[in-house]
C-alpha cells in the first residue's frame, strides 16, 4: 500500500516470460494465504502481439503451432501493447513513453529482455528504414518468426549462422519447410554451451539425416551482394541487386543463400537502465532481493544480472519473478526478506522429427520420431570428477552424469530422457548422493538402456 494509503503502482517494462509471469503471481500473491497489500499492475509491452512462449518460436516457423497457440496465459492487470518506454524519471517516477503517454509508478519492474546480437560481417548493412538487409533475418521475437515463414519456400537456399540453441532450432524449422539449409557454426561443435562433444555429434548426426548440412569450426567473412539485378528486387526471397545472394566464409568458400538467418546468441537489454542512470555491467545489477541500484526499481528475467551471472533461460526468467512477487506483496514485515539466490537452470529442447523424407532420400533415412535432450550444470568434468556415460548409437540415445565428491554437478541426455526427472531433483536439491548407490543408478534405474 502506498504511503497515501492507495494502491501500490507497480509498472512492468517488458511482456515477455518473466513480466506476465511477475503480473500472474503479484495478483495471485496479493489474496493468499489472507490479502496482502494492495496492488495495481500496468505492463507495457513494446511488441503489438499478444505475450507468447518464445520457446516455442520454432515450432511456429516450422508451421506446426499457429502464432495463437504459443500465447501466454493473459496478464492480469492493464496491459498495453506496442508501447516503448523510452525514459525513466527516477526524481519524479515515472515512465515516458513513446506514444507520449506517461505512466507513474510506486515500484518500477524492468523485464526489457534481450536483443539479438548481430555480427560484424562485411555486407552486413542495415537498411535505410533501420532494418536488416532484405533476405538477412534474426530469429528473436514473432515478427522475426512470421517475416521469415513469408519469405521460406520448398527449395529456398537458408544459411543459419550460429549452431547455438536458437540456430539449430531455426535450422530444424526451416528443413521442415523444405529449405535447403547450412547450419554454419563458428566453435567447434554445436550447442557448445550445453552440450559436450559426443552429445553435440548425435546432435549434428540428427540434423544431417533431416537434410541440414553442418558446418562446424568455420567463421564467417560476410555478406556477397547481388550485382547482376536479376529478378525483382521486391520479390521475396527471389533476388536483387544490392540484395545478399550468397554467405562467405573466412575460407573463402561461398554457401549460396536466399535467405540468411542470424542466431548468433543475445545481449540483455539494458539501454534504459544506462540512460537512467542505474547500475549496468553486462546486465542491470540487481542484489539478492533483485533490487537495482535505485531501491524503487527492480530487474528480472534476461535482462538482469545477479551475482554476476545472467541466465538467458526461461527457467531463470520465473523463479525470479516467483521471487519478486513474494517480496512485493508480503504482507508481514519478515516475509519481505524473500531472497533469491540463484536458479540452477537446465535447458530442454525437443527437435520434432521432419514430416517426411526428402525428395532424393528413402524413407528409412529419417528418424522415426523426435529428438529430446536435456543438459543441466557442468557437463564437462574436471581433473577428479567421476563421469558415466551410457551410449546407444542405434537409437541415436545418449546419457552422462558428472559427479563430484558425493554430489552431482551436471548432466547431458539425448534421445531419451526418462531419467530426467529424477537427476533434475538431484541436481537441484544439491544433496550427497548415497554411498551405497552405484553411479549408474544415477542414468538408468534398471542399471541399462
């Protein structure tokens, strides 16, 4: 309750994972066990569409989902869409906005995300309208995902620069659609920040037998515009001069393209913060009440850097939002200590295996369903590290724990994950594991595949 004795105004900048999961649990919060104080919510978000579980981008590429049926659950409270804050008047509190509006606020909630990190490539020009070069795409927020489902047809050459999570699950997408597609990864084998080496093989062995061709350890130069004019220049993907017609690599060898996808990782979103003044390192700083730099101002989600870490997952995204509704709708004094103290974050994705074989393969040649993995904590052991490790290259199936001392520091499993549950609890829960417990119990409770 505001000193004034009205409802406390708590502003959410940002709609995504992390704002509408803060707006559900502050009004959730508010009346449970017994009402707490009383709050109203207004979240502003910058995209015109309804909230939706960017996760799930890549099935909407794929065409499997409509853009409807990866919307979030609505957020209570007023939401407003396609609305940029622009300025925060911390002296006065308040948020201007780029329609003009200007929304005050007792408790300013800063969910901003991140943004697509765009590499320095030669040919990389952005447009006279401020965006990207005609044929070149990110992959980040719907608009991305629905500018790209227009311009993919049967047969379009697709580059998808970036083997990380968001790369290869744009390049599985676009394979669905019947894209010739390049998966070009810069490290040296893919989803390096989850996945070890023999994990990242299967991976790649997976997406080969759907037609995607990998190329891994290859950095690449640029951009090759077209200069011949062929074509339309306003057709899409068709060509165009000026527009880019090819992605060259540092090698000098040239991947044709229609169509270039950039997923080369994200940076949080902190221009805001910066302008206004708070506390920025390679996020906005928030301590362990996710509190910023102006006690009246907080962080979540992507965006937010705690403990000198940033998450990046949405996983992270909600158990810091949980946190924050806690502490802004306690009731007694001692519940407003609610802390949070890390998220230890496991990444699932699931690979939905193509519709069908490509015109020049067999039938056989695919895989009969879809691939799972999970990958949680340090899944590269150290010097004493006890590791095991189950493999089935006939099913394409792959387990690993690592475990140090008597507890478990981290896991890889894919192509079956049954024993995900279980290990997630363990891992979690940071408990010494049984002496008696042989490690393999760890994988598979009937001690195989």
């Amino acid at each position: 309750m505001a000193a004034d004795g009205r409802a406390t105004e708590i502003v959410v900048i940002g709609g995504g994972t992390a704002g509408v999961r803060l707006a559900q649990r502050l009004a959730a919060n508010a009346g449970e066990p017994a009402p707490g104080p009383a709050t109203a919510v207004t979240l502003l978000g910058e995209e015109p569409h309804a909230p939706y579980n960017r996760v799930l981008l890549g099935e909407v590429l794929a065409g499997r989902y409509g853009p409807d049926v990866i919307s979030l659950p609505p957020a209570p409270g007023t939401v407003r869409r396609g609305v940029r804050a622009v300025r925060i008047d911390r002296a006065q509190r308040l948020v201007r906005c780029d329609d003009g509006t200007v929304v005050p606020y007792d408790r300013l909630v800063l969910a901003t995300g991140s943004n697509p990190v765009l590499p320095a490539l030669r040919g990389l020009r952005r447009s006279e309208q401020g965006g990207l070069p005609a044929g070149v795409h990110s992959f980040r927020t719907m608009d991305d995902c629905l500018a790209l489902s227009a311009a993919v047809r049967p047969g379009t050459r697709a580059v998808v620069i970036g083997g990380g999570l968001l790369g290869v699950s744009a390049a599985r997408a676009l394979a669905e659609r019947g894209a010739q597609v390049v998966l070009a990864q810069q490290g040296e084998y893919l989803m390096e920040r989850q996945l070890d080496r023999t994990g990242s093989l299967l991976l790649r062995r997976h997406l080969e037998s759907w037609g995607v061709e990998v190329h891994t350890e290859c950095r690449v130069r640029g951009l090759v515009l077209d200069q011949a004019g062929e074509g339309d220049p306003g057709s899409d993907p068709g060509p165009g001069p000026g527009r880019p017609a090819a992605v060259e690599l540092a090698d000098g060898f040239r991947l044709d393209a229609e169509l270039t996808v950039l997923a080369c990782g994200v940076r949080p979103r902190t221009g805001l913060a910066r302008d206004a003044g708070l506390d920025v390192r390679r996020g906005i700083v928030v301590d362990d009440e996710l509190r910023t730099s102006d006690p009246y101002i907080h962080a979540i989600g992507d965006c937010a850097e705690h403990a000198d870490r940033l998450y990046g997952l949405a996983g992270a995204a909600i158990e810091q939002a949980d946190a924050l509704a806690r502490s802004l709708t306690a009731g007694r004094a001692e519940d407003r200590a609610a802390r949070y103290t890390g998220t230890r974050a496991l990444t699932r994705l699931t690979l939905a295996a193509l519709g069908g074989p490509t015109p020049q393969e067999p039938p056989t040649e695919r895989p009969s369903g879809p691939l799972d993995l999970a990958a949680f904590g340090e899944t590269t052991p150290l010097p004493g590290d006890d590791v095991v490790q189950l493999t089935d290259a006939t099913r394409g199936a792959y387990r690993k724990a690592v475990v140090r001392g008597d507890r478990l520091v981290g896991g890889v499993l894919l192509g079956d994950l049954t024993t995900i549950g279980a290990l997630a609890r363990t891992w979690e829960d940071d408990e010494p594991l049984p002496p008696t417990t042989p490690l393999l119990h760890l994988l598979t409770p009937d001690g195989g595949f």
